[in-house]
C-alpha cells in the first residue's frame, strides 16, 4: 500500500506559519499544507519561502492558491522560485474557489470557472514542463518564456465530477475538501479516471482534505466543526454534492451524521485507523486539517501532527 498524509497549517501570522512548518518535520510530518488563509492573511507562497529556507526534507503544497486574482504567469513564477529554494519539495494547488467570496473580495466577474480553471492549468502546466508558453483563450492571455524549467508539481481542486476529470486530465493530483468518504469513493476517484484515459496518462492521486481532531468528546468536536465550517453548508456547489452523497437534508445544517462523516475525529489511534481507510479506499493521499479548539490551539495542532506522523509511519511499515 501506499500513500501520503499532510497537514494543513493554520497560523496567526507569517511567523507562526514558519514555525508550524518547522514543528511538522519535527513531527514527521511528510507534507505541510496551506489554505490562501493559512498564515493569517499573509500571502501563502511568500511564507513558504521562508519555510522551505528553515526546512531540509518537508514537503509544501498550496490547497488551494484562488486563480481569479492572480495571472497564472504570476502564480508559475512564485512557483518557480519556491522551487528553486526547495527542488522537489514544492506543490502548487490552484482553483477557482468560490463564486461568493470571489465576487465581493475581489470584483471579479465569475463566469465559466471550470473554462477559468483548465486556462490556468494549461498556462503553469506549459511553464512548468517547457519554460514557455503562448496561449490566448476566454479568460487568460498569456506569453512568456523562461531560461529553462523549473519542476514542481501542479495540482487542483476539485468538487463536482467535471472537476475531478479536468485534473485527471491535466494535474499531478486532485485535492478534495469536504467530500464524504463515499462520494470520493464512488463519484471523485471513477471521474479522475475517466479524465485520464482521455489523455492516455495515469491517473493523478486523489488528496481527500479532510477536518481532524485528536479528541474523544464527540460533541465538543461537532460545536466547534459547526463553527469553524458554518460557510460551506450554503454554498450551492457544497449542498448539491452533499446530496448527492446521500444527506438530503444538507441545506438545513449539519446534521451530526453528516460531520461524523467529515470530520476525523476520536483518539489518536482511531484517527490513524480512519485516516488510513481513506488510502485503503482508494485515495492516493490525505490532507488532514486540525480543527482548532480556541481553548487549546496548540494542543489541538500538536495533537494533529503527531496523528499525522503516525498515520505515515503505519503506511510506511506496510
């Protein structure tokens, strides 16, 4: 069997970012991941910098970096700078994020976000494979030529079956946030594959982003995963893949059946068995992001890495 478990970082400030960068080598953490949010509204890619520079072996990946406010030029040089100060240890997910916050943070005029996307994923693709590109479509321009490649790895997320083929087509992985294990299993990984046969390429992993928390008090985990993901429950994209995977009542709350589902939670031993079962299902890999009790975030964060660490190591002894 193989597989990867990351964690995701979600830090006060830059500095606190590099810190938990650090703290999950330590760890034995293999993967540090981060949202666009994840340094405490400090640009992500910028704070990478800074970790893989305090960092030997730690892997860092972006889940995802929002295409609509960035050229994707832009986006594959910060890329290609990570990458020369960490080779191979760097992973760049993009995506469309979400209509709501799009428009009212940023103005943009939404429209056609998986056309959006695969423009984005065609643009870094080229740079990242040749150095060079020149690409003209509905939403993106883009020209550019560089000295020479500079590898890493491009990833993007993915929600709904159309999504899931286009990164089987085109990406190193598709990362997935808020899926129960079933529609990942029966909807997520058929659609990888199907995108990839298009292409004649293997298919990419699946990386399930996945909420966790090291904690046996099932309701205190439920109240603060109602709080922490309250904004997804009403995005329609979100809602209409809950029902799909069989929670109708999605669009009234969460129900504590449906957080059971999402959130990986019990001792540490029961979230390395759970995190495991999403390998053994199928996934390539998993992110798990800790639920962040305010009471004790640094024991909710330290709980988590060391869930994580152990997670790999089992995978690793198989």
């Amino acid at each position: 069997m193989t597989g990867t478990i990351g964690a995701a970082i979600q830090a006060l400030d830059a500095a606190d970012f590099v810190a938990q960068v650090r703290q999950a080598e330590d760890a034995g953490v293999p993967v540090a991941w981060t949202t666009i949010g994840g340094a405490g509204g400090a640009d992500p890619l910028t704070a990478f910098a800074a970790a893989l520079t305090a960092t030997s072996r730690i892997r860092v990946g972006t889940a995802i970096i929002p295409t609509w406010p960035r050229h994707p030029v832009t986006i594959a040089q910060q890329a290609a700078a990570l990458a020369q100060l960490g080779p191979g240890r760097v992973r760049l997910g993009v995506g469309p994020s979400h209509e709501p916050t799009m428009v009212r943070n940023f103005g943009v005029r939404w429209e056609a976000p998986l056309t959006q996307l695969r423009e984005y994923l065609t643009v870094i693709r080229s740079l990242a494979d040749a150095g060079a590109v020149d690409f003209e479509g509905r939403h993106v321009t883009a020209r550019a030529q560089w000295r020479e490649p500079v590898a890493f790895e491009v990833l993007a997320s993915a929600l709904r079956p159309r999504s899931f083929e286009l990164c089987g087509e085109l990406t190193d992985g598709a990362i997935s946030w808020m899926c129960p294990k079933a529609y990942l299993v029966a909807e997520a990984l058929p659609a990888i594959e199907r995108g990839a046969e298009r292409t004649g390429r293997a298919a990419p992993p699946l990386i399930a982003h996945v909420p966790v928390a090291v904690s046996t008090d099932r309701e205190a985990v439920r109240a603060i995963a109602r709080r922490q993901l309250a904004g997804y429950q009403s995005i329609p994209f979100y809602l209409a893949m809950f029902r799909e995977a069989g929670f109708p009542q999605a669009g009234e709350g969460y129900s504590d059946e449906l957080l059971d589902d999402l959130v990986v939670s019990g001792t540490e031993d029961e979230v390395v068995r759970r995190l495991r079962s999403y390998v053994e299902a199928g996934c390539g890999e998993v992110l798990a992001h800790p639920l962040l009790d305010l009471d004790d975030r640094a024991g909710s964060i330290d709980r988590a890495f060391r869930a994580v660490a152990a997670t790999q190591r089992s995978l690793d002894e198989r």
